[in-house]
C-alpha cells in the first residue's frame, strides 16, 4: 500500500471555517483528518499540499517514518505551522492504519484506558454572547442572569464542568468578550487590567457558580488578554468562586511560574505549545498544574509523548478541542490513550450545521463523551456536505 494523494477541503463553519485532510492510498483507503487554518493559522493548507510530494509512494503504515521525514524537512523552521502540517499528515494516516488493520486509533497505541471520557462544556456562554441565534440556533444571552441559567442548563444536561471567558456588559443592553489578546475590542496592545475587566471577570465566572450549584468545575480562559500582573488580580478576584482552573496562555515559563505560585487556584497552560520540546521548559519549572495539548496542533502520536513527559512530572493532561467534530473525536481517542488525563474540552454551542459534516457526530451521555470502537477514528468526513457550504 502506497500514499497516492492529498488534498485539503475547507467549508463554512459560521464565525469561522473548518479545515479538513484527506489522504488517499492505491489500493482505496481514505484517512481523514481534522486542522485549524481559520484561526491563527493562515496558509496552513497551502503548506500541507506543498509537503506532500514528500510522502507521495510512501507506505502509510510507516507513520513514526513519515513523520521524521517530515520534521527533518522542516526542522529549520521547527514547530508552528510546519508542526501544524505535520500533525493534520500523521493524523490522516492514524485513521489510513487503523481502517487497514481493522481497530480503533487507540487499540494501535497501548489500547483504551477508559471508554467513557468526562467533558467540560467549553465557550460556554462566549458564543451565546457573542453570536446571533440564526448561526448558533440557541438564544443570544445578554447579561449575567442569563449566564446563571446556561450554568443550570449544562448542570441539568449532565456536565460536571464548563469554561468561559471574561464577559463585560456592553452598555447597549448585552455583554461583550474581553479579547485584546486577539486583537479584539478595547485593551489591546497594551493588555493592562482595570477594575472593570477584574470585576467582569468575577462577575462572569460567579454567576457560573450560582447557576452551576457548588459542585460544577467552573473554568476561566483569559487566553492572551493580560500580562501576569493581571492575570494575577483576576485570580485572587476570584477566589470566592472556587475555579476548577484559570486558563492562561504565555510563552514565557517564568511568567506563568510567577503566577501558579500566586493564584489561589489550579493554572492550565500550553494549549499553545507545539512539541515536547515547547513543553520541556514549562514542566521542569512546574509551571502548570494541569498541561494543555492540542492534539490537532501536534499530532496523535506526538501529543502522546508530551502527556507521557507531562505524567513523570505528576501533571494531568486535557486536549485543547475547539474545532469541529472530527477533531473531537480525534482529541477522544488521545483521552481514551493516556492514563493521565484531567479533562477534554469540547463546544456544545457551535454554528447549527456543524453535525452535517461527520458521518457518526460524537455521542454525549451524561458528561461524558463515549469513546468511538469503529476502525481508524470511526468517523468519517462527508464530504458532500463539506463542499456544499464553502467558506464565505
């Protein structure tokens, strides 16, 4: 058997775009693999139809190969957007293997930990608030009452946990994200707090906790939005609402240290970082309490050497997973494999098409996402569907 082709397919996802590999052999095979062009990561595609000449004639069971070929390639620009490439290539040819023997991604790499992987409901109230029902097909929320009933919500659908970001009031009668880290709104490039970001935050994440009784594991996502010193008044503001973790992204390991040294509550990080050798640095400063992996960003195989890195310095591990569907049932049987997993994030709110564009969209019960048995990821791009809504 012999990689024949590849070729990337992009289709609209409301606010965003999905991205998606497809990767062909000569006896038939299909491997399908989820990336992320339409969000930091522009000319992505591009990069991946020109790395693969590289691999066409290879055998696609050969993946550790294929992927040191690949690196040593592009190990002059090592990481970011090659890495991305790299990983969305491997991860096709995960699901080529697995097709071909017949099993799951997860029985070819050690075989299933757990069947069952606990989710937390992430963006939760973000894009309530931030995007129109005709995209979401769920209400618009406009104020913090009505983040404290999405919280009563998700507690009665079965979660035990959700995520969300500093929202303000708008003055116009709704509320808007903080997000000057992207570029977004107010505060950016300065990234300084204010009392009214701090008492946003608070009041954010509080009526999480109201609506979500005592026992929901409420996260905050500050992303790029602060320096530390922010980051640190946001924490002990905090603290009255018990976080199950503050999410913070930095590239700066002695930042981030400052910071899990001062905040009151369990620090996420890394959902940014791409390889163990981004990651090497961050756990030798133990840095983090719970390490962020982007499976689609790094790839199947090598996300599994960074949670086995991450387990020899007592750190627990959660998929970075805003995507689409494959990429969550992607990031499902990375949770499935590791022993040492915290959490997986996952969107419950999305643009009302999103399920048209899998062939078996992921099974939710009570929390807890269920772990795919069919072979390769068992789950399928229809493609179809994907072609027929192109990105706008």
């Amino acid at each position: 058997m012999k990689i024949q082709g590849i070729e990337t397919l992009h289709c609209d996802a409301g606010w965003r775009y999905f991205s998606f590999l497809k990767l062909t052999t000569d006896d038939g095979l299909v491997g399908w693999s989820e990336f992320n062009e339409g969000f930091g990561s522009t000319g992505l595609g591009a990069l991946i139809e020109a790395l693969a000449p590289i691999i066409i004639g290879m055998d696609p069971m050969r993946i550790e190969l294929i992927g040191n070929t690949l690196h040593t390639r592009t190990v002059q620009s090592r990481g970011g957007l090659n890495r991305q490439a790299i990983a969305a290539i491997e991860n096709a040819l995960l699901d080529v293997k697995g097709k071909a023997l017949g099993v799951p991604v997860h029985a070819l790499l050690g075989g299933a930990v757990r069947d069952r992987i606990p989710v937390y409901w992430s963006h939760c109230g973000s894009y309530r608030a931030r995007y129109p029902e005709s995209m979401t097909g769920v209400p618009m929320i406009r104020d913090y009452d009505g983040l404290s009933r999405l919280a009563e919500e998700v507690r009665a659908r079965g979660f035990r946990a959700l995520k969300t970001n500093t929202l303000l009031p708008d003055g116009k009668g709704g509320l808007r994200s903080h997000r000057p880290g992207f570029g977004h709104g107010a505060g950016f490039p300065e990234l300084n707090w204010s009392p009214e970001v701090v008492r946003g935050a608070h009041d954010t994440a509080m009526a999480m906790r109201q609506g979500g009784g005592p026992d929901m594991g409420v996260m905050l996502d500050v992303n790029f939005h602060f320096k530390p010193e922010g980051v640190m008044r946001i924490a002990e503001a905090l603290a009255p609402v018990g976080l199950a973790w503050l999410e913070v992204d930095t590239h700066d390991v002695r930042s981030l240290e400052l910071i899990r040294r001062a905040a009151n509550c369990p620090v996420a990080s890394g959902e940014t970082l791409c390889e163990r050798r981004d990651f090497k640095p961050f756990l030798e400063a133990y840095s983090m309490d719970v390490a962020i992996i982007d499976v689609i960003w790094n790839g199947f195989c090598e996300s599994l050497k960074i949670a086995a890195m991450a387990e020899a310095y007592e750190v627990n591990v959660a998929p970075h997973n805003f995507y689409g569907q494959l990429s969550s049932v992607i990031s499902a049987h990375f949770c499935a494999a590791v022993p040492n997993l915290r959490i997986m994030e996952i969107d419950i709110d999305s643009v009302a098409w999103r399920d048209e564009f899998v062939t078996v969209p992921p099974l939710i019960e009570d929390g807890a996402m269920l772990v795919p048995t069919g072979p390769g990821w068992g789950c399928d791009v229809n493609e179809a569907a994907v072609r027929a809504r192109p990105p706008r």
